[in-house]
C-alpha cells in the first residue's frame, strides 16, 4: 500500500497530473458538479439530493471567500450547515473485483485553520489528515485492494461544529492494465536506443 501527499497553493492544475484522469473513475460525482450553486456563494444539501453521496448533510460551494475550487466550479464542506447527529459523515459505495488494486485520489483544504481534521477509510485504507491549511489545496493519493465485491469509500469529520474540511475531485480507478507513463529522460533513452539501432541495421547492410 503506497501513499504520496503533494501541496500547492498555486492551483489544481500542476497537481492534476499526478492522478490516474486517463481512467473513468468509479465514484459518481466526485467533483460536486452536478448540483447547481451560482458563483461566489454556496448552499446546504441532504445527502439524498446529491448524485452518488449518502450520510450527513452536503454543503457545496462555488468560488465563496475566494477560495476556488480544485477541479471544476464546486467543492464541499464535509462539515456542513444544519443539523447532524454525531460525526459529520459522507460516504459512496462502488463495485470492486475482490484483491483487485485501486487508486484514491481526493483534493482537501481547510477552512480556518490546523486544528481541522478528518478521516478517509476505504477497504484496507484508513488514513486521518490533520495537515491541510486554508492556504491552498492539498493532494490525496493512495491505493488500496478490494476485499470485497461492493467498497465503501468514507469521509469522516473529527470536528464538531459546521465550518471545515474542504473536499474535492474525489476519485478512485482501477489500476489494472495501467502502464507507467515513460519519464522525459527514459524517453530519451529509447530515442537515442532506436537510432544507434537504425544505424547498425544501415552498416550491416552496406
């Protein structure tokens, strides 16, 4: 089980690389894009009114104290407006192929400050993370393998109260049959290998 954590306050873009986008994700909704919220403020949903999520109340913002969302328009407040009843709590659940290898992947920041907290829990994955600023976006990205046919991928606030945890670009893929990109310099490599190749092809044949 691998784990990596990039952080940027430049924006999403730079950071958007180092997931696995080339792969349909299996979360519905990651993004937050499919509930309407007009630019510069947010609104507070039942879970039950945003596509693919289940458990407390969703709050989705939209360009809202200047911050911008990490990838798209919308992002959310795991700790959302209204009333809740213990922990505030989302969770999506997926079919998955039994000791089959996936990757997560999620964008988080915080909202006023480090004491902001939560969990991220899915099949053999469990992971708290307390280090995320409101100065900027923090990258999530870890596998985990599927001990079961249907996984439930969970988030889960370890603050009381309805202000923090930002959350976006919730993603998890499949890695089977994903080939590792060539970096530039392994790419040079075969260059330089494909035409010492050619060239001793061209004297054998003189």
């Amino acid at each position: 089980m691998s784990f990596a954590l990039v952080r940027t306050v430049v924006g999403a873009a730079v950071l958007a690389v180092a997931s696995f986008s080339s792969q349909a994700s299996l979360i519905v909704n990651g993004d937050f894009e499919l509930n309407t919220v007009n630019p510069n403020s947010w609104t507070w949903l039942a879970s039950s009114q945003v596509a693919g999520w289940q458990g407390s109340n969703i709050e989705i913002w939209n360009s809202m104290n200047g911050v911008q969302a990490a990838s798209g328009n919308n992002f959310i407040e795991l700790n959302a407006h209204g009333s809740n009843q213990g922990a505030w709590s989302i969770f999506q659940s997926f079919a998955t192929d039994i000791g089959q290898s996936y990757e997560l992947s999620f964008f988080y920041r915080a909202r006023n400050g480090s004491n902001e907290q939560f969990n991220v829990t899915v099949a053999n994955l469990s992971q708290t993370l307390n280090d995320h600023t409101n100065q900027g976006w923090s990258f999530f990205n870890s596998s985990f393998v599927a001990t079961d046919s249907n996984t439930t991928l969970r988030f889960t606030s370890h603050n009381s109260g309805t202000i923090g945890n930002f959350l976006d670009g919730v993603s998890v893929v499949s890695r089977q049959g994903v080939a590792a990109v060539p970096a530039p310099a392994t790419l040079g490599v075969m260059a330089l290998g494909l035409v010492l190749l050619g060239a001793a092809r061209r004297m054998r044949s003189r």
